[in-house]
C-alpha cells in the first residue's frame, strides 16, 4: 500500500489464495505498513468463534492497540472499546460485520478475511452487505480495501474480471505443505454394499482408526445441527411440522425434543404416533448429534467433541473447546460451518466431510456456489502441519460439477461451469437482484397486499428490468407469518431503488402486512 494510495485513492484488492497460502501473514505485513503511515485499520471477520482466535494473533504484533467488537461483548465492553478508538488510544479493530463502523479518524486499511461468507449479509433493518459497504467506506475515507478469501464471491471474482477489483493470487501453501489429497465416496454404493445406509463410508473408518493409532486429529463436518431431521409414522405418513413455520420439527435426543430451527418452537418427542397412536414413529435424516453418538461408538477409544449452536452456548464454550483441541485433549471434532474455516490446527491431518451433497439442491440459485465454498473451507482444515493432509467426501451425487471442482480446490474451473448459466438467466453477478417481501399473519393479507405493490410499481421500473412474482416465499411461513416475495431482476439497480424508495419507505404499509426491500439478497428462501 504506497503511501500516496493509502492518502489520496482506493485500491480494492481481492486477495484470493489457498488455504493455508498465508493470507494472514499477509493482512499483519500490510497492517504494519499502514500504521507505519500514521493511519489505523479495520480487519472483519465473519463469524464470532473465529474472533478470539484472529485475535490472539493481532495481539501478538501489535499489543494493546487492537480493539475488538463483536455482538458477544457486554453494553459496558463494547462502550469500553468504541472510547478507546474513538480517543486514539486504538488503531486497529477486529471483528465481525458492525466493527466496520468503528469510529476512526485516519483509517487507511480495511481487511474483510472470508469475503464470501453469508454473515457479513445482515438481514435485520437495516439490511446491508459488510463487505459492500467496507468498498463504500474505504471510497469515502480513501482507504485500502483488502477482500481475502481462498473461494472467492462470484460477485468479487467476477468485478477482478471486468477491471473493478485487481486479483492478488497465492496459489500455493506457506513452506511448501501440499495441499489435502481428497476422495469421493460414493454413498449409494457403500449402500448397495452393506445392505442398508451408511453414515461413514469404510474408508473413513479405516482413516480415522489410522490417524487415532498415530495421536493425529480429525474434523468430521455435517452442516446440520440436531439428531434426526424428521420425525415420520411409517403406519400413518404423519410428519411432525412446526404450526408457526412451513418446515419439520428436529429431533434433539439429548434433550428429548422436537425443535423448529426456524422461530425456536419446541416440542417434547412423542413415544407414540400424535397422528395414529401407534408405536412404530422413526427419526430419519441425521445431524451432528446422530454423527457424534456414532462417533463414540464407532470410536470407543476416542476423545470427542461436537461443536455447533447446540453446544457453543457459553461466552467461552468456543475458547474451552478449541484449546482443548489445540492441546491434544480431543482427538475428534464433530461441528457445523462453524469449524469450516479460519481454524488453523497443525495436528489435523484427516477431515470427514458427511452428506457433502446436503446444500446443492436447495431453492437458491447460490446452492452450488455454497457447497463449492463449504467443502473447500472445510477440506483445507487438514495438512497445515508438516504431515500431509487426507479429506474424504461422502456424497450421493459424485459428479456434480461443484464436487468435482472442489475436491481439485480449483475455483477456476468452477467459475467457468457456474458463470455462464448465470449469464444466460441474467442472475447475479451479471445483473443486480432486489426482493420485495411481504409478511402477514394472514395469509390472503399478505398476497392481497404483494398483487396490489405489484401491479402499482411493475409499469414504472425502468425497461429490461425483470419481474417474477409475486408468489409465495420458498419458505411460505416463518413464525406464523405467511411471506410472498416479488423478485426484480435489472443492471439499472440505482434507477430501480428509486422507484422503490417512495413505495416503502415512509409510507404505511397495508394493515397487518409487513413490507421491506432487500438489495442484493444473499438468499431466495
């Protein structure tokens, strides 16, 4: 960062490495360079547990001028630390999407690590984009943008493509570790073999008694929290769905619960069918909890822990787990996304990928894209010692392209595959997305309300502009309320806000209807 860049214009800089290319070395070099110039720095993180962690490495290089702000922090901790910077007595801050908006006077640098995560997307009023908005501030306050990942946004890589990003590339591992060997399992055969479904293939069994027998560490990922993800009555075809949302209960075992991971409601697991009485209701679908229980039986000998929303309940659970992981005291770590990515563990030389397969079918033209991200982060935890990493990926669709491509971790090749079916739907990167949502706890309110929106607005947006909808929401009902959403498609996206603003802002909605606007949504559900 030349100094008269850092004073005087904006470079966005998108950083895109492999796991374990250095990235970090990197942001604390180019931290350094920046306070050496008198200027002051904000490094984003996207998720909680990553923080004191990323943290503990700030701290080492710089001592007490880093801040750290998070929704974790007490009223009294965060106004300790918005002081601190805002009197000059700290010049660096780290942490989630709302330290972006910490109040410095000289900033020069701002880091977002992870830049295609989900969570920098806040989906609360006010509904905004970290990672768009620190190009925004950077803009304004003409500072250095440093957007760092090792799977980068389609929207990133593809502004790098047209000129608006230059791309900084790190293709290969910090003293030369190679990157993890990766196999595919496919389920169904392992299936066809042992005569029932599987949930860990026989070669990971047999890796997983390797990497025990030799004191290394493994990482098993399931992004799905809970024991089982339905509860059915074969007799009957009863399902056990939530009244408030268009979704099923999660049995949670340990708890003796159905929970709807949706609005919270919850249920004690019936031992009889609710809907015939009979005895024979079955659990199926698996998450972390089910994966833990086989764990321990599969692997008796084992120390093991499970890390997801189920568990992390505490201010310190994630510190408590991860030393212990870190010390050696666990030999097995079970979790959702939240121990995909930013963990950096030497010792781990095996990770066990479950149902990989889980996320691409879903109602989102992101769903591949996700999965891709999802199993690189995760794959990359493995080999960043000096023994060489070893992934398995249990799927039932092994030749789905966003598989394929992540288990070579060429995102190259996947933005090749995925881009032009984009391009030739007019989907994001290439055109801007806007969602008009409206909720009711009436459900012909809320269509009543989306037609009326529709067919007043739909004539004034500008020509080109895409309209589909209204109709019901992927998700029809969350917390007892019934959503249908109108989606605009259009490259006129300020033209487009205009027409909008008038129409939802400051005029009152319909009698018991909600209605809010999301600019480039994160998700269709």
């Amino acid at each position: 960062m030349p100094e008269n860049s850092a004073r005087s214009s904006l470079f966005n800089r998108l950083s895109g490495g492999v796991t374990a290319s250095g990235k970090t070395e990197v942001y604390l070099q180019v931290i350094q360079h920046c306070l050496d110039l008198g200027r002051e720095a904000i490094i984003l993180v996207p998720e909680i547990s990553l923080t004191p962690q990323t943290c503990e490495n700030f701290r080492r290089r710089f001592g007490d001028q880093v801040s750290v702000l998070h929704s974790s922090l007490s009223d009294g901790e965060r106004f300790d630390e918005w002081t601190r910077i805002n009197e000059g007595r700290s010049r660096i801050a780290v942490g989630a999407r709302s330290a972006l908006f910490a109040p410095f006077r000289a900033l020069g640098l701002i880091v977002v690590d992870e830049e295609h995560e989900g969570s920098y997307k806040q989906e609360e009023s006010p509904r905004y984009h970290a990672r768009d908005v620190a190009v925004v501030r950077g803009k304004l306050e003409k500072a250095t943008v440093v957007l760092g990942t090792a799977t980068p946004s389609l929207e990133s890589y593809y502004n790098c493509q047209v000129g608006r990003y230059r791309l900084l590339e790190m293709p290969e591992r910090v003293e030369n570790y190679r990157l993890p060997t990766v196999e595919i399992i496919d389920m169904a055969q392992e299936a066809a073999l042992a005569g029932k479904a599987q949930l860990f293939s026989k070669r990971l069994r047999e890796l997983v008694q390797d990497r025990l027998r030799r004191a290394e560490q493994i990482i098993l990922f399931l992004n799905r929290r809970g024991y089982a993800t339905q509860l059915i009555c074969p007799d009957c075809g009863f399902v056990a769905t939530c009244d408030n949302c268009s979704v099923s209960y999660t049995y949670h075992r340990q708890a003796g619960l159905l929970l709807c991971h949706l609005c919270g409601a919850q249920l004690a697991a019936p031992a009889k069918c609710p809907g015939c009485g009979k005895d024979g209701i079955r659990y199926t679908g698996v998450g972390t909890e089910k994966i833990e229980a086989a764990a321990r039986a599969v692997f008796p000998q084992a120390a093991i822990a499970r890390m997801d929303s189920d568990t992390m309940t505490g201010k310190d659970s994630y510190r408590v787990v991860l030393d212990a992981f870190r010390a050696g005291r666990i030999d097995i770590l079970i979790g959702t996304q939240m121990i995909a990515k930013g963990l950096d563990f030497p010792n781990v030389t095996l990770v066990g990928i479950i149902q990989a397969d889980s996320g691409l079918y879903l109602p989102d033209f992101r769903s591949g894209e996700r999965t891709f991200q999802l199993i690189t982060q995760v794959s990359g935890r493995a080999g960043r010692g000096e023994v060489d990493g070893h992934v398995i990926l249990q799927t039932y669709t092994p030749y789905h392209f966003a598989l394929q491509t992540a288990i070579r971790h060429d995102f190259t090749a996947f933005y090749a595959e995925e881009f032009p079916s984009r391009q030739a739907l007019a989907f994001p990167p290439c055109t801007h997305m806007v969602i008009v949502h409206f909720r009711s706890t009436e459900f012909e309110l809320a269509r009543q309300a989306a037609e009326e929106f529709a067919a007043e607005t739909t004539p004034l947006l500008p020509e080109g502009t895409q309209v589909i909808g209204p109709m019901p929401a992927p998700l029809a009902k969350i917390k007892t309320f019934h959503r249908f959403q109108l989606l605009l498609r259009g490259e006129k996206i300020l033209a487009i806000i205009r027409i909008l603003r008038p129409r939802t802002v400051g005029r009152k909605p319909p009698k018991n209807v909600d209605i809010h606007v999301d600019v480039d949504p994160r998700s269709l559900l």
